[in-house]
C-alpha cells in the first residue's frame, strides 16, 4: 500500500490521530516514531517512507479499513 498525494491529508489525520490517542503506538519505539512523523508528514513520498519504517502489517491494515 502507498499513500497518494490524494490521500495524504486522510492518512495524514488518521495517523496523527492513533499517535495522539495510543501511547504505545506503533509499538516500537514511539517516542522515535512520533518525533520522525512531525518531519516527515509534508508529502506521501516521505509519509510512506515513515510508514514502512514504523508501522507493522496491523497497523496498516487499520488504515486501510479506514478508507
């Protein structure tokens, strides 16, 4: 799966939104993930970059049920 431009405001909500409302989310090191999100949510060619990093095959299936 890789985020469009089109999609970009709609993924870029929904992460924002797991990050402000799941401490532990994604679950590995989220201080890193959250702090690299910031930086990289300017456009969907980093925002996918970022998410093949921080996100596993759970968590990108809960975005996708969301579209």
């Amino acid at each position: 799966m890789k985020i469009t431009e089109t999609e970009l405001d709609a993924a870029r909500h929904y992460l924002q939104q797991q990050l402000e409302t799941h401490s532990w989310w994604p679950k590995e090191q989220p201080g890193e993930a959250r702090h690299e999100f910031t930086l990289m949510k300017a456009n969907a060619i980093s925002l996918n970059i970022w998410c093949e990093k921080w996100l596993d095959s759970g968590q990108w299936r809960g975005y996708l049920q969301r579209l």
